[in-house]
C-alpha cells in the first residue's frame, strides 16, 4: 500500500483552551513537559509487555483486526503502563483502559476510507477521524458494563477517546498519558515499521519527521525521555544516517 506523505498539520490548541477542563489541566501542570519525580524506564518496550486486563482484550478482539490494531493496541498500552508508573497521581486502570480502547473505533468505519481520509491532508480534521473516535465510543459503551465498570468510569473513558486525535490538548492527567502512549507506539520498530508502510515514507524520513513533529506534541517529560531513548536505538538499527 502506497500513498502520499501526509501533511501533519500542525496543532493548533487554541481551538479548545478553552475548555474549562482544558484550563484546570493547564493550571495544574504550568510546567511542560510535565516533570515525573519517579525513574522513568526507557528500556525497548518489548522488556515490560503490558499485563492484565485479559478480560477486556478478549472483549475487543475483532476490534484489533482492523489497521494493525493488534500491534498498536497493546504496544500503546505498555508504554502506557509505564507512563503510570511515572506518575502514580494517575488513575492507572482508567489509562490502562482508555488506551486500550481509543482506536477500536476504526473497526466500525468504512475500511476504505481510512487510507483515503485518514492519512491524508490535515488528517486531523478528516471526518473519518471524528467518526473512528465516536465509534470507538459506543465500544466502550457496548464492552465495559458487561466487565462490572460503572457509568461515571465510561464516562471518563469516552471523554478520552472522543477527540483523542481531533482535539488538540488534554482534559486531565490521564488523557495526556493516552495521547502520549498512542505518539510512543510509534517510535518503536514495530510502529516504524508499521508507519512508514501506511504513508509510503523512508525510515530516515519517518524517523526525522518524529523528531520535529512528534517529538514536541508530547506532553508528560518521561514520554519525552522514553522518545529519546527509542528513537535513538531506532536509527542505529536501521542504519538511518547510511541509509538515506
Ligand atoms: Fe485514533
Ligand atoms: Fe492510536
């Protein structure tokens, strides 16, 4: 599958700063990135896979088929259990289940549409965007009850998923984590491998582009210092500074 480089338009947080939830997060952490008193692990992500929650990915297994969910999915989620582990102010099963669930969405979109819209232009205003976040929604609404969650927790949950691409700041501790891990995933091999097929890009390419792109969108500082450490092991393994 080939296509164009996207476009990754900038974000422009302005847009919703002003959401009083965006303004308590913004008064509560005035430091960005978000400093972590704890040591942050920044090993390869396949030495700490994610554990528990069985019940919830048997749940959602048709969900992962779809856009290399099977990967992104618990590798977004492992970051993300890492990410708590730095900042334990964070309710953990709260990240640990939004993350899981924020993009089983796209398995309730028209599949053809994801590489034409999703991809493409200012993906982040994509309809297709807003429409795999509301899906991935109604997942949560579908698999959470039936594993003994309460209405207030699927409602945190979904206040996470709904927006977590097409809204450009964070609502609270635990959306940032979920934002951050699912911008991690792609700094491992396996999301590398997986991104530069989707957007028919070079690994050098891809990798610089994090850099420049990724790199300043994320939000907590032991997302930043785990980008450092993945991205570096990256380019000396595929040989990015030769191979280009
Ligand atoms: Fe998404
Ligand atoms: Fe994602």
């Amino acid at each position: 599958m080939t296509t164009s480089p996207p476009t990754w338009a900038p974000a422009t947080p302005e847009q919703h700063a002003d959401d009083p939830r965006a303004r308590a997060f913004a008064q509560d952490h005035p430091r960005r990135p978000i400093p972590s008193d704890h040591e942050v692990e920044a090993s390869p992500i396949c030495l700490t896979p994610g554990t528990g929650l069985e019940e919830l990915w048997r749940a959602i297994v048709p969900e992962t088929r779809t856009r290399a969910n099977d990967l992104h999915l618990p590798i977004a989620t492992a970051y993300a259990s890492r990410l708590c582990d730095a900042y334990p102010q964070a309710d953990r099963e709260l990240v640990l289940v939004a993350t899981a669930l924020h993009d089983t969405g796209w398995a309730h979109v028209d599949e053809s549409r994801i590489v034409s819209e999703g991809f493409r232009g200012d993906w982040r205003k994509a309809a297709i965007r807003f429409e795999h976040e509301a899906e991935g929604c109604n997942v949560a609404r579908r698999v959470l009850p039936e594993l003994g969650y309460d209405e207030e927790f699927i409602d945190r949950v979904c206040e996470i998923i709904d927006g977590h691409d097409t809204r450009h700041v964070a609502y609270s501790l635990e959306d940032a984590i979920v934002r951050d891990s699912d911008r991690l995933w792609r700094f491992d091999r396996a999301g590398i491998a997986m991104s530069t097929s989707w957007f028919g890009m070079d690994p050098a390419v891809y990798v610089d582009r994090l850099q420049t792109e990724i790199v300043p969108e994320l939000i907590t500082d032991a997302a930043h210092q785990i980008a450092r450490a993945d991205l570096d092991r990256s380019r000396h393994l595929l040989r990015t500074e030769t191979i280009r």
